[in-house]
C-alpha cells in the first residue's frame, strides 16, 4: 500500500495550546512543542509549534479546510508555504529508503509518527536556510560596498534593525533545537532507532543544519566588523566635533582679548 506524506512550513510559529482546544480529533501523542492526531484509519496530521503542519494519507482539498482552520493560530503566517512531499510503501519485503520514498516491512502509527517528524523537520530546515541565505546576500552586499568604497553604506539604525533580525532568527533554531533530536521513544526500540537514522541520513538533517550554522556564524562574524566600524567612525566623528568646539572656543577667547 502506498501512502503520502506532506509537511508544509507554514509560519513563524502556530499556538497549539490554543488549537488543541478547538480540535476534536484523537490525540495520539502530545508534547509541549508538538500534537499528533489519528483523524481517521491510516489518516494522521502532525502539527508542530515552529510552525509546520504535516499530513499523512490527506487529499488536496482535505489539507486546504485543514490549513484553514489553524489559520487563526498561526503568526506570521506566510503567503507562500514550503513544503516537502514523501512516499511511504507499507507491507514491503524488506525496509529500504530512497531519495523520497521509504518502504516498510511492519508500518504501525510510531512509525507513521516517525517519518512524518523527519519530513516536517526537513521543511523546517528548508525555511531556516532560506531565511539564512536571504541574511547572507544582504551581508554580501554590505561587504562588496565596504570592499569598492572602503566605508559601510548603512546607517546605525538600519545596521541595529539587521542585527535583531540575525538575532531573532538564531534564537528561533535554538529555540527549536529539540525538532533535529531523536525522539525518546527510538532509545527503547533498535527499530524505530535504525529507522530514524535512516530517515536522517536520507534527509540529510545533519549536514543541512550544520550548514545553517555556519551561515550565521559567517553573518554574526560580519556584523561585529560592521559595528567596529561603525564605533570607529562614531568615534572619529565626536573626536571631531570636540576639536570643533574646542577651536571655536580659542576663537572666541583670542576676539575677546583682540577686541578689549
């Protein structure tokens, strides 16, 4: 039997504690962060706090009434959604993983659960990168500036407004750091263990969010040169008006004693 699976990031974060209490379905599984119902047999949606809502054997239009549901729980709901398509074989020979497929001997809902965190953490890492790439090119371009025309060409507060937004975004990955851990369950079962590495090594979840740290590293090391240099020509310029006003001030004793 073939099932799909689809994960959609579709803001910066959903309140699920609030959703929880307007939605009916069966709760299978619940964590602070996180809620995984069974609406119905071999239908399951996974629903996580940064924002991701993942389907498991859902048509089109049953997403689309979902999606629009959750809506009002959502911030920063996004006008474009990402998403990430995967295909789940039951009742195979043996278990094997392909670039977007899975085949399982023994399906049960831990695995479903499983599969479903691993899609949904990978359109989560997809949007952090992106937002780290988009961080990245304005970096770019400030050094390209600095690198023709030896200054910055960004004022003070507009360089404070991209530092928040560095920031912000680097809070948020640690804020949902446990999304790219193992869940507890797969430490009590050898299979769910061999399958959620699996699943991490075909989703490649490791090295795409090691690349995503290392972007905000590369941004965060350009942003300290950003504000020395901004201190530097702060400084430079009270320097400055200090030697204006001392001048003005010998000027004005010198008329004082010409004048007398």
């Amino acid at each position: 039997m073939m099932l799909q699976v689809l994960s959609y990031q579709i803001a910066d974060s959903i309140d699920i504690k609030t959703f929880k209490s307007i939605f009916n379905a069966e709760l299978h599984h619940q964590e602070s962060d996180e809620l995984f119902y069974k609406t119905k047999r071999e239908e399951y949606i996974y629903v996580f706090k940064y924002g991701v809502v993942c389907f498991l054997n859902y048509d089109e239009i049953k997403i689309a009434e979902f999606l629009l549901l959750i809506e009002p729980y959502c911030k920063n709901r996004f006008s474009e959604k990402l998403s990430e398509e995967f295909q789940i074989e039951t009742n195979a020979k043996e278990n094997k993983f392909g670039y977007n497929k899975i085949e399982i001997q023994n399906a049960d809902v831990e695995i479903f659960r499983l599969i479903m965190l691993n899609v949904a953490q990978s359109v989560a890492l997809d949007y952090y990168s992106d937002q780290t790439n988009a961080l990245l090119e304005e970096t770019n371009s400030h050094t390209q500036v600095l690198e023709r025309k030896g200054k910055l060409d960004i004022s003070g507060i507009n360089l404070k407004k991209y530092i928040g937004k560095t920031l912000n975004l680097k809070n948020r990955i640690a804020e949902n750091l446990y999304i790219f851990d193992s869940p507890p369950e797969t430490w009590e079962d050898e299979n769910l263990n061999k399958i959620d590495i699996e699943l991490k090594r075909t989703f490649d979840l490791q090295e795409r969010f090691r690349n995503v740290q290392d972007g905000l590293e590369i941004i965060k090391d350009n942003l300290e040169l950003f504000k020395d240099i901004m201190q530097y020509r702060n400084s430079n310029l009270l320097e400055w008006i200090i030697i204006i006003l001392i001048f003005v001030e010998v000027m004005n004793l010198f008329f004082e004693k010409l004048f007398k």
